[in-house]
C-alpha cells in the first residue's frame, strides 16, 4: 500500500508545478483572494469533498467523511499574497504589478490541494474526517482568527490540526518541527510625547517633545536586557520616529512606533506594563505628556508536544530520522497560534532551500523562490502525518 500511496503522489507532480506557478502569476492580497478561492474550491468539488466558501469573506473549506467513525484531523493553508513587485526573471512570475507570493502561500495552496486529491482517491481508506481550511489574510489580516470565530473547527469538531510553511533555511526534503514554542506574539505600539513647540534658538521656552522621544528610545531597548529573564525571549523594535517640520522649530509632538515580540503571555504583559511605566517616567523628567497605544496582534504559536512529537515520527518513516529536526522558535509570527488556542495540533516547516539552483532568498524578498520538489514532498509529510494520526496504516 505505501508504494502505490507514493506512486500516486509522484504522479502528480507535473499538476502541482503547474498549479503552483498558476497561483503564482496570480497573486491576490489577503481578503481578495477571489480567484484563488474560486481555482481551490474547483478543484475540491472536482475531487467529490464536501465544499464550503464564503467563510471569513474568501475562506474555502473542504471536508471529507470517511466510511467508518474516527477523529476529525484538519490540516490549514493560507492563501495570500505580499504587496510587493517580484524581481525573479522566470517565466511564471506574477502578472500583477505590486504583488507577490514572496512567502510561500501558492506552495502551501497546491500541497493542500494535492493532500485532497491524494485521499479523494481512496475515501474507502479514510476512518474519521480530514477536514482542508484555506485561509485567507494571514500577512496581518487575522484571516485564522476570523474563521475560528466563524466556527470553522466545529461541524464536525476538530480534534487536532496540522499545518507548515516553507522554509528556505532547510534544504528540500527535510522537515523542522517546534517541539511547543513556535513564533512569537506580534504586538505593535504607539507612543506620542506631547510638548510645547518654539522657536529652535529659544528651547527655554518649549517643553522638547524630541528630546523626551530620544531619551525613551533608549530607555525602551534597556527593558529586554534590564527587566526580562535572560531564559526568556523578547524583541522590542522601534521601526518609526517622526516628529517637526523644519530645522529650526521644536515641535508640538513626537512619535514613535515599534514592534514587540514575546513568546508566552507572562513576558508579553510585562513587556506591555513596563513599556508604560518607562514612558510615564520619562514623559514626567521632561515636563511633557504622553499618549501609550499597545495594539495586540497575533498571539504567540505555541504546539502541542505531543502531536510535534506525532509529526516528527510521521516523518521520520519516510524520509529518515537524520532528515527531521527540531528547531529553535522564530520571532516572527503567525496566525496559525489562533487554531491552535483551540485545539491540539502543530505548525512545521518543509525546507525548499536548493543552492544548486539558486533557490536562496529568504521570505518576503522580491527574489524569493522554491524548490518546486517540495510540492510533492509535503503532499506527502501531511499524508503521512494524518496516517498517523488517523491511525489508517497506508504506509
């Protein structure tokens, strides 16, 4: 059975290049992705699963029932693009001026796609539900915490999730896995220091809100080295100071706006609640006001050990113990943490770095690219992984 399982995920290669590059040259923003949901849902019905769309504005949801009871797996893609113009001299690059799959989505897409074909094939062999979310909006939009609130793991319940990304550190046929901690929360902040503006030769008489500003920069980055356990990891990042209109006039205000990175809650609200102090504290020594905005973005992702541990011995059976690693968290993030609030599961990555062929720029480079062997190679991560889980022995 594992041989003729192979087989046809081999067979379907020339289909998932060809498919992938269709949603290359494609791209549609999060939210928009109208004809990339219409192409998926398409092909869904084309494959006999149950289809549902409209979920979260352009979700697409495909669900097939096995003939005997058992657990309901889901696995996720996203499908959005970046807002970005590519700069890859290949025939299939994107036909949309200021748009680009530079992440991976149209990969994640056609794995998915191929994963539905692959057990459309033999619905006899399936014991429970695999249920398939495309998503949309993950580059900030939330589209996973819209389509949660929706209810899109209920009906059937979801009892575990699974899903990855590409990830151009790993070589092609190799898998990382985050034992629990994933990717980081994504708050953002914004502070404003509220002066008294004058003249440039007369600063008795202004109240600097560039000096205060300048001062709570540097006060801001002592706070990961000063008030965070070393064990723990944060990231605080101011990305913007703006403030004045001329070189010879103090301005009404100042602002700042940065970034914020943590990866269990405990560090987030002490990042958060020190952040305010400091400010105040500053904003007080200079004689100036303040105005603290911290905006929570997505939460940390944090997996289940024990289905890491499930996708790591999955894997391993095909491709070897020596080609499955676990890595180290990414400060990055990602709203695959909103599935998994919910529900067991785990978020991993299928390597799609071949420096043969100069597939080496990272994510969101206009430059970025992948080893299009990876699209039947993580058809079949995710096939073995839901052997796994469902307990169905097709390898």
């Amino acid at each position: 059975m594992g041989g003729a399982v192979k087989d046809k995920i081999a067979e379907m290669k020339d289909w998932l290049v060809e498919t992938r590059r269709a949603i290359h040259m494609n791209p549609e923003l999060g939210f928009e992705e109208v004809e990339t949901a219409r192409l998926v849902a398409g092909y869904l019905e084309k494959f006999g699963l149950q289809v549902k769309t409209g979920m979260a504005k352009t979700g697409v949801i495909g669900l097939l029932k096995g003939e005997k009871p058992g657990k309901t797996v889901a696995i996720r893609a996203d499908m959005d693009a970046l807002p970005m113009e590519e700069a890859n001299p290949v025939p299939y690059r994107s036909k949309v001026k200021g748009k680009m799959h530079a992440c991976g989505h149209d990969a994640h897409v056609t794995i998915l796609l191929g994963v539905a074909r692959l057990f459309s094939s033999m619905p006899n062999q399936v014991r429970g539900n695999i249920k398939w979310i495309f998503q949309p909006a993950e580059e900030g939009g939330g589209g996973g915490r819209v389509l949660t609130e929706e209810g899109v793991l209920e009906d059937p319940k979801v009892d575990a999730i699974f899903g990855a990304h590409l990830f151009p550190d790993l070589k092609t046929g190799t898998v990382g896995i985050h034992e629990k901690e994933g990717l980081a929360a994504t708050d953002r902040f914004v502070i404003r220091m509220i002066g008294r503006g004058a003249h440039g030769a007369y600063p008795h008489l202004s109240k600097d809100p560039i000096l205060a500003a300048g001062h709570l920069i540097t006060q801001i980055h002592s706070i990961v080295s000063r008030n965070i356990n070393p064990l723990d990891s944060a990231v605080v990042t101011i990305g913007k100071m703006s403030g004045g209109t001329a070189f010879n006039i103090i301005p009404d205000e100042a602002e700042i706006l940065g970034t914020v990175r943590s990866l269990n809650q405990k560090v987030r609200e002490e990042l958060k609640s020190r952040m305010e102090q400091v400010t105040q504290g500053v904003a007080r020594s200079f004689g100036v006001d303040y105005k603290f905005d911290f905006q929570y973005g997505y939460p940390a992702l944090i997996n289940d050990p024990e289905m890491s541990r499930l996708v790591a011995a999955a894997c391993a059976k095909g491709i070897g113990r020596e080609n499955v690693e676990f890595i180290r968290p990414s400060m990055g993030g990602e709203d695959f943490a909103y599935y998994l609030e919910k529900v067991p599961g785990s978020f991993f990555r299928l390597g799609c770095r071949n420096e043969a062929r100069g597939i080496v720029n990272p994510f969101h480079s206009s430059r970025f690219d992948i080893d299009e062997d990876v699209l039947p190679f993580g058809v079949e991560m995710f096939a073995r992984i839901i052997d796994e889980y469902l307990g169905l022995k097709l390898f």
